[in-house]
C-alpha cells in the first residue's frame, strides 16, 4: 500500500488527535494538517474521588462494594468517540481512502464509532502511539506496515 494522494490519516491516542491529508503523490507523501486537537486529561485521582457505593444482600447482613469509576478512562473514552465523530464528518464528502493510527486502546475505542464511509474506505489500521512523533515517523510506519501486510500476503 502507498499512501495515494488524497488519502485521510488520523492519528490518535487518549488525549490528541491530528487529521492529515496527503497532498503529496505516493512517491513522496506530503501530510497537510487538516485538523488537530488536544485535552488535558490528569489521572483519576486528580479528578475528584468518591467512596466507593454499597451494596446491601437481599438476605442477610453482606454487604459489598463497587469498584470506583475512572474518570480517566472515562474521559479517553468519550475522546475516542469525539475524534471518530470528527473523522466521520470530515470525509463524509469524500471518496479518499483512510488511514487509522492510533495505540491501541484508543484504536478499539475508534472502532466502535466509525461511521459507514469511514468503515468502507478504511485501508490501514495500525496499533501504534504516534500522536507525539513527527509526520516523517508517520510516513514510515504507514510504509512499514504496508510492507509487512504485503510479506503476509505473499506465499
């Protein structure tokens, strides 16, 4: 796979996203930013806490607690849904393929929330933390694993 002019790359984790779109030809990639977003998400215990809630048997005098909700979880959910919503807005006019970077939590996060334009023209999904990295590491992994996809491929 080559990274054809035209195509969409989003790449994300729990707290960033940036939307490229190859200006470039597949010989010589050129990622534009189309749109890029970050959140400031500090750990669960910095975000308020709670005793955990009870729970009463219906018999007897046992009683059991709930695990307490992470609010940082939580907040990285809602984060992947928000930036799926963005991905499917922003092609939802075009017919260009798709490219997915993201780690992989944030990656199973997006699934769930592609639309049906996204879902159809998704070329690539690559399990990878590269929010914080260059765009020439973002070409790279692209090619590496169109490379490896390829080597699969091959008998």
């Amino acid at each position: 796979m080559q990274i054809a002019k035209g195509t969409w790359i989003m790449v994300a984790d729990g707290a960033r996203f940036l939307l490229f779109k190859n200006t470039g030809d597949a010989l010589t990639p050129a990622l534009l930013t189309h749109r890029h977003e970050d959140i400031t998400n500090p750990p669960s215990n910095e975000q308020g806490s709670d005793a955990p809630g009870r729970g009463f048997s219906s018999n007897g005098k046992r009683r059991s607690s709930y695990a307490e909700t992470d609010r940082h979880r939580q907040t990285k959910e809602r984060f992947a849904a928000y930036t799926a919503d963005i991905l499917n807005t922003a092609v939802a006019q075009d017919t260009d393929d798709i490219v997915v970077i993201a780690s992989p939590q944030t990656l199973g996060g997006l699934r769930k929330h592609y639309g049906a334009g996204v879902a159809q023209r998704l070329c690539a999904e690559i399990a990878k933390d590269l929010a914080g990295h260059p765009t020439d590491d973002i070409v790279d992994a692209i090619l590496a694993h169109a490379q490896r996809t390829q080597q699969e491929i091959k008998p």
